[in-house]
C-alpha cells in the first residue's frame, strides 16, 4: 500500500512539473512570447526618438552611452508618445490583429473589437492603454530576453573557464567545487525565471486584452441594434418584392387565365378582350421590373458600401392607385375622400403597397373574372389618419387559389405598425374586410420596435 502511495506521489509530481513546463514553455507560451517582443521591437523608435531629448538631461556622455540613467531615462519619456500615436484609428484593427493569434484569447471575444468601434473616443483611450501596456512590458521582456541568457551561460560556464572569469571580471572564488555544482544551477534558475516572468507577462496581457480591444456592453448593444436594424431593412425590401411581385403575378396568372378561356371563341367582344388583357400583362409586367429594379438596385447598393440601403424607396402612391385597380382584373368599386396630396408620401406609398396586397388577397381566390365576386375599397383621407378598407364576399365554394399567398397581410400588418397605425383582416358578415388605420402625422417607428405579431397572424387565406 506504502509503494502504491509512493508511486501515485510520483507521477503526480512528474505530471506537476510537466504542466508547469508546458505553461512556462509550451507553445502558448512562446506565442505570448513572441508578441511581447514584438512590442519591445515596435517600441524602439519611440525610445530613439526619447533618447536624443533624454541624453542631454541626463549627463550621458553620447547618444550610444550604456548608463542606467539613459536606459530608463528614455524608457520612460518614451511611453507617452506611445500613448499619443496609439490614439490614432489604425491602431486599434492592427493591435487587434496582433493579439487574436499571438496571445491565445478566443477570436470570439474580439468580437466588433476592430470594426466599426475604432471611431469612438472611448475606444481610443482603451487602445492607447493597450498599446502602452504592450510596449512597455514587451520592452522589458525583450531586453531582458537579450541580456539574460548570456549571462546565464556565462555563470553557469565560469567555474571551469579562466577565461570566462576574466572576462565577467568574477573574483576567484568561483573555481572552488562547491561554487562549480551551484553555478550551473543558479543559470537555470536565472533562465527559468525569465521564462516565468515571460509568461505571467503574456498572462497578464491575454487577460487584459478582451477588456481594452474587445467590445464593451455598450459596443455589443450598438452592434446588435445595427445588425437588427439591417435585418428589419432587409426584410422591409423584401416585403416590397412580395407585394409587388407576387401582386403581378397574381393579375397576369388571372389575365392570361382569362384570355385562354376566350380565345377560341368567335364572339365579336371576345378578340377586343383577348387583346385588353394581353395589353394589361404588358402593362403590369413593364411596371414590376420597373419595381423590381429599384429594390434589387437598393440591395447592390448597400453590398457595395455605396449608400445606405435604408434609403426611401421611390414608389407608387395613392395617386396611382386607380391605375392599379384597372389593371387588377378585378371589379372594384373605389369609395375616396378627402385629399390624397395631403398624405405624406412615406404614408401614400405605404397606403399604395396595402391597396396592391389586398387585391392580391382577391385575385389568390378568385378563379376568373366570372368568378372573381366585386371588391368594394374605401380610401378616406382626414385631418389625422387615413383609412384604407376592402371588402370582398366570401367564396360559396373553395376556389383555385394562385400563387403567393402566406406572407402577405403579415406584411400589412408590419407595414402599418411601423407608421404609429394598425390593421385587422378577417371575414365579417359574409365578406372578407381588410382595414387598416394611417396616422399621417406620426413620425415613423424604429424597425427595432416592430412587432412580431400582429392581429393578422393567423388569418392569412
């Protein structure tokens, strides 16, 4: 049992002194080794610079003068220009860059560390910091990577070398036995010291580097906002396809629909409404592209870096909204008050895009223009609001529903909550209402603000 106890004592000590071998020069280690001389190296022309003002001050006797008083004299002056240049904007992606490889901290908490956040004056100062931390300790880690180890050597050599005694100028004593079993021990202390004191430098920074070159909660909150912000931009370009594009194909699916059941026919009305629908497809297919141009040049634009996507997109409004009606293929009976000039255009094309997505609703439902029961519309315009409303008997029978349909009042919905305003949808009475309330003089909502839900959901045909 004794023996047992003995050799588990043993290998816990080897495994110990492994460990502590791996931290003290493993390869982490010597990474955090290398960026810490690289400070000391990216140092050096700033202390040139302190010596030629220092020299003077400090009684050395040329520019090349070894005293102590020079060295550090330099050193120090040498700091705060450091911490001047360090405040410039470049410097935070570079040191960022340095320290993500080289010091071993997860890429994750640099997350935002060198983008976007360099600008700020907050994230100036903590570069600044960092930089004059990173040069100062890696400094002095660096000369004394260069002077240690020579004389490490030099002790650990001197008890069998005259020469080496006369050089280091040793007294003689170090010839004696005792001195020639301690010295060589005392070199490897001095060399495990360094490499000690080289790793809790490169700790010391690898801790502090997330806090001085990594985000802060408020730089991840701006982040965030900014990300959710693009994708509320997103998604409201992606609504303008919806409505545009899947309102398109809905009047031409029904157009053409229309004139293939006509054209065989020999009636004389029936060649004039072959060719009024073939001139509506026309018609609606010329202004979608027209449309689908201007959003998909909108998300070139903000792929690029040239503009913000988050621009207004130029539109339709409520004034074209009687076009729209006579190219829906549908019968539509329009009931309007007030005046549409008075609508803010941010609220008339909002208005337009919900006028075009409630006859989608109809068109998705109806089979044909026989079938296609009339809609009736109400676009009333007043001092504070405006509301839209459509209506549309419900279908005796399921009929073919047409392509496009799910998404749809959802984005009625998001569209007129992020104008201070709110819409419902559902059948009421035998027909199928949607209404839906504009303020005009309500400033927009952010993105971020917009619900997720809405009194829609969930009543999508």
């Amino acid at each position: 049992m004794r023996h047992r106890l003995a050799a588990a004592a043993a290998r816990h000590g080897v495994s110990a002194l492994c460990g502590a071998l791996a931290a003290l020069l493993g390869r982490r280690a010597r990474l955090r080794w290398v960026h810490l001389v690289l400070g000391g190296a990216l140092l050096m022309p700033y202390w040139l610079l302190a010596a030629v003002f220092v020299g003077p001050l400090s009684g050395a006797e040329g520019f090349l003068d070894s005293s102590v008083a020079l060295q550090f004299g330099a050193y120090a002056a040498a700091l705060p220009l450091v911490a001047v240049t360090a405040l410039a904007p470049v410097a935070r992606p570079l040191s960022v860059a340095l320290a993500r490889p080289l010091c071993g901290v997860p890429p994750e908490r640099f997350v935002d560390g060198a983008a976007g956040l360099a600008r700020t004056r907050a994230a100036r100062l903590r570069t600044s910091a960092w930089c004059t931390l990173h040069f100062g300790v890696g400094a002095l880690i660096s000369g004394a990577s260069l002077a240690l180890p020579p004389f490490a050597v030099s002790v650990m050599i001197a008890p069998f070398s005259g020469s080496v005694r006369d050089w280091l100028g040793a007294p003689g004593f170090l010839a004696q036995p005792a001195v020639r079993v301690l010295a060589p021990l005392a070199g490897v202390a001095m060399l495990l010291a360094l490499a000690a004191w080289s790793a809790a430098a490169g700790a010391l920074l690898a801790r502090v580097a997330p806090r001085l070159l990594g985000p802060t909660p408020e730089d991840r909150l701006a982040s965030a906002e900014r990300r959710a912000a693009e994708l509320a931009e997103r998604n409201r370009l992606a609504r303008e396809l919806h409505d545009s594009v899947g309102h398109a194909l809905s009047a031409v699916t029904l157009q053409a629909g229309a004139a293939r059941r006509v054209l065989g026919s020999d009636a004389p009305g029936d060649v004039e409404f072959v060719r009024e629908a073939l001139a509506a497809i026309e018609d609606t297919a010329r202004r979608t592209v027209g449309e689908l141009d201007c959003v998909l040049g909108l998300l070139r634009h903000g792929e690029d870096g040239g503009a913000d996507p988050a621009g207004d997109l130029t539109g339709p409004g409520l004034d074209a909204v009687d076009g729209l009606l006579a190219r829906s293929g549908v019968r539509v009976s329009l009931t309007s008050g007030g005046d549409p000039a008075a609508v803010p255009p941010a609220v008339s094309r909002e208005a337009y895009r919900i006028v075009q997505e409630g006859l989608s609703n109809v068109l998705r439902h109806a089979g044909g223009p026989a079938e296609a029961a009339p809609a009736a519309l109400s676009v009333l315009v007043g001092d504070e609001k405006l509301v839209i409303t459509m209506e549309n008997p419900l279908p005796g029978r399921p009929g073919p529903v047409r392509p496009g349909g799910g998404r749809g009042l959802r984005g009625v919905a998001e569209r007129a909550s992020l104008l201070g305003g709110h819409a419902e949808a559902g059948p009421r009475q035998g027909v199928w209402r949607l209404s839906a309330m504009l303020p005009l003089r309500r400033p927009l909502r952010s993105p971020l603000r917009s619900p997720l839900g809405s009194p829609l959901e969930g009543h999508e045909r």
